[in-house]
C-alpha cells in the first residue's frame, strides 16, 4: 500500500467524499499521548470558504 500526502481535497456540490481506511483518511502526527482504538477524539477540519468544523472521530485501527 502507498501512502502519499494529499494538500487538500477538493469537495464538490452533489459529490461526498468520505474518510476511510483505503482510501482518503487522517494520519496524525506528532501526537502527546497513544490512542486508544474505540475511543472518539475530536477534530477540526480547515474549509477555504467554510472556515474550521469540529467533528467526533472513531479511533480505529490502522488497517484497512
């Protein structure tokens, strides 16, 4: 599997994308403390014409 940095998104009207294992998804780096699979973390996500959302997301585990 290949991992590649994407810098954003492109979201278009009619067309949802989703967030999940094999395919988009959030790799979080430089975390304080080891998450634990099954706890929810919150998370804000930047929007160009949106501004931040805050959302609750599910730990889980790293493979698809």
């Amino acid at each position: 599997m290949l991992f590649r940095s994407v810098g954003r998104i492109t979201l278009t009207p009619g067309s949802p994308v989703e967030l999940k294992p094999g395919g988009y998804h959030l790799m979080l780096m430089g975390l304080v403390r080891p998450l634990v699979r099954g706890e929810t973390i919150s998370v804000t996500l930047s929007f160009e014409n949106a501004g931040p959302v805050s959302v609750e997301v599910p730990v889980a585990d790293n493979a698809p």
